[in-house]
C-alpha cells in the first residue's frame, strides 16, 4: 500500500514542484544523488574508483515535455562521455529514453541517442539504456534494437517482473544484448507485471540462470541477498569467471556489500545519479524500501 503510494507520488508534478523546493530534503537527497553537477559526479566516479568498483553516471531527469529539453539532455550527455573519457575511465552513462523524447518523437529520441552512441563509441565509453514504466517500453526496446548491431556493446535494463520480459530476450535472435537485469521500479497493472515480491524475485531467479548462459557479459542490478547469492552459484555451477558479468547497485544503498563483493574479485558498478531533477528517482528510492518513508517524512517536517 504504502510502495503504491510512493509511486503514484513520484508520478505527481503538483507534489514534485513542492518537495523539489522544499531545502529540508536536501540530507536525503545526497543519500541517493551524487550531487548537481558533472564535477561533483565524476570526483564520486573517482572515490569509487579508488576501491575497485566502477560507476555508470546518470543524468537525472525524465519525461519530457519539449524536443528542446531532450536536445539540451543529449548535449549535457556528450559533456558526461567526454569528461568520463578524460577523468574516469571505465565510467558508462545510464539514459532514459523519456528524457531524449521518446514519448513526444520516437525519431528525433533515435537520432539524439545515435548522436550518443557515436560519440561514446570515438570516446571508448559505453551507453547503457534505462528501462523505464511500460508506457515507454516496447518503444525504448525497439529503438535500442535498431541500434544493437551497430553498438553491440550498449547495455538494455531488462524488468523481471514484466511479464513480456522472457519473450523479449527470447526476441533477439541475431546479435544478443547485453543486459542489466533488474526486478522492476514501477507502477504497473496486473496484466503487464507481476505484483507479487516473492514471484518477482523467483522470475529474477529463473532470467538469472538463462542471462548467465545465453548472454554476453550480463549484469545484476539488484542488492537482494539471494538474488546476489544466486549469480554467484550460478556462475560457479556454469564455470563462468567472475570478471565475465556484474554486479550493479545504486549510490547509497548497501555500500558494504558493493565493497565485500569487489574484495572478493567480483566486478561491480555503481549507479551514479547527478542533477537537478532528482525528485521521481527519489521517490522510487523511498518506494523500494518503505522505512525510508520515515525518513523522507522527517526531513520534509524538519526532524
Ligand atoms: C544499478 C541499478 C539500475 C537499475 N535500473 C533500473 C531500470 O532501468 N529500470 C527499473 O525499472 N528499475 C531499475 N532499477 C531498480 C530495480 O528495478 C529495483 O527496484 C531495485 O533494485 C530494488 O530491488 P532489489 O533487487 O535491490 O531488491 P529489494 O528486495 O527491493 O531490496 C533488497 C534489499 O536491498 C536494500 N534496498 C533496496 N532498495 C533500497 C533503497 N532504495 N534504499 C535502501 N535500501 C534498499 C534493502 O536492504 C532491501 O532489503 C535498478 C537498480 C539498480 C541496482
């Protein structure tokens, strides 16, 4: 119930304006946001960097309302790659497509994310594209598959919980994806995901068993222990090394099990989110684990 409500809220602009602005979110906000600016974004890159695990940085932001704005997020991308090439290496970038448009115009959202991929590919960086509420889906996946053969080594979020999921990576069936699962952020009816938790995670379950020996070089977004328990048998029952996939987990979340697991040789990437427009991302955030809606309530009240 209370997971319903933060996701209805995170869709709320009235809601968004108010908290936004509000300066008592600020504590919380730097749990989960690395900061507002590229610079701040990078020197966290670097800060993990110096542990032994690597970022993917996300520019905040989503849905928008005019092709101007998606042109300005593709630009601020470009200024992501080139400065990831310069002082971070091994960084990736995370988009949305909502935020090249893809709601308002499915061909100018291609040609800015091709303008992306060209750019990332001169630059040896690598695009990994977000996946987002079903209403956009089918279209961010079409469009990530016309560009696949061309950036075979660009990165898909796949959702568990959707129940297209098994058929859509079934679906590729010339070049293989390289995919991040995850169990799915959204708010979705019954009839396109599973609701349950403990179904989700046995579907997360299974798409890990078949990711690890159909597809090259998956990652696992997730910070559930038997999710991560699972990779790791997986792997080890199929012989694959523990450079050949990833783990990838969010800023803020479980930083000790990101540091244990690059200890034990495992490849880790942290999501890295930066900028302004932080409050949707914050809210699902609140709505994975609803005890930080305490948290959220108090620093909005000022406790
Ligand atoms: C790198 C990465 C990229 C992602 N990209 C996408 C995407 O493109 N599309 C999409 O729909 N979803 C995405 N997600 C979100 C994902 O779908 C889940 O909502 C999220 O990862 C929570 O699920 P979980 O597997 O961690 O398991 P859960 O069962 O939700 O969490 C397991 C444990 O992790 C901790 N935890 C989890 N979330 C939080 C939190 N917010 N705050 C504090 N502790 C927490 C808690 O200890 C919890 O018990 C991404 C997640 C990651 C890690």
């Amino acid at each position: 119930m209370i997971k319903k409500l933060l996701l209805l809220a995170a869709e709320n602009k009235r809601l968004e304006d108010r908290v936004s602005r509000n300066p008592l979110t600020k504590g919380l906000v730097s749990r989960y946001v690395a900061g507002t600016t590229l610079n701040e974004a990078i020197a966290v890159a670097r800060a993990l960097n110096a542990k032994g695990i690597d970022v993917s940085l996300d520019l905040l932001g989503e849905t928008v309302s005019e092709l101007r704005e998606s042109a300005a997020a593709t630009n601020a991308y470009v200024d992501t790659i080139h400065a990831i090439a310069e002082r971070a290496p091994g960084a990736t970038v995370s988009v949305k497509l909502s935020q090249l448009g893809v709601g308002l115009d499915r061909s100018v959202c291609a040609g800015h994310l091709k303008q992306m991929l060209e750019v990332a590919d001169q630059s040896g960086v690598t695009v990994e594209v977000d996946m987002e509420h079903s209403s956009v889906g089918p279209q961010t996946l079409e469009t990530y598959r016309s560009f696949l053969p061309s950036f075979p080594n660009t990165r898909v979020a796949q959702q568990a919980a959707l129940r297209r999921c098994q058929d859509d990576l079934n679906s590729f069936t010339d070049v293989k994806p390289r995919i991040r699962l995850v169990k799915g952020a959204y708010r979705e009816s019954i009839d396109k995901a599973i609701c349950d938790a403990g179904e989700v995670t046995a579907q997360f379950l299974h798409l890990t068993e078949w990711a690890l020996r159909n597809l090259p070089d998956p990652a696992f977004g997730t910070h559930d222990d038997a999710c991560i328990d699972h990779v790791k048998a997986v792997a080890d029952r199929l012989g694959i090394d523990r450079r050949d996939f990833e783990f990838q987990m969010l800023y803020g979340v479980r930083r000790n099990l990101q540091e244990k697991l690059a200890a034990e040789g495992y490849r880790v990437r942290v999501y890295v989110p930066f900028g302004s427009q932080w409050y949707p991302y914050l809210m699902r955030r609140m709505a994975e684990r609803p005890a930080n809606l305490l948290l959220f309530l108090r620093s909005l009240i000022g406790g």
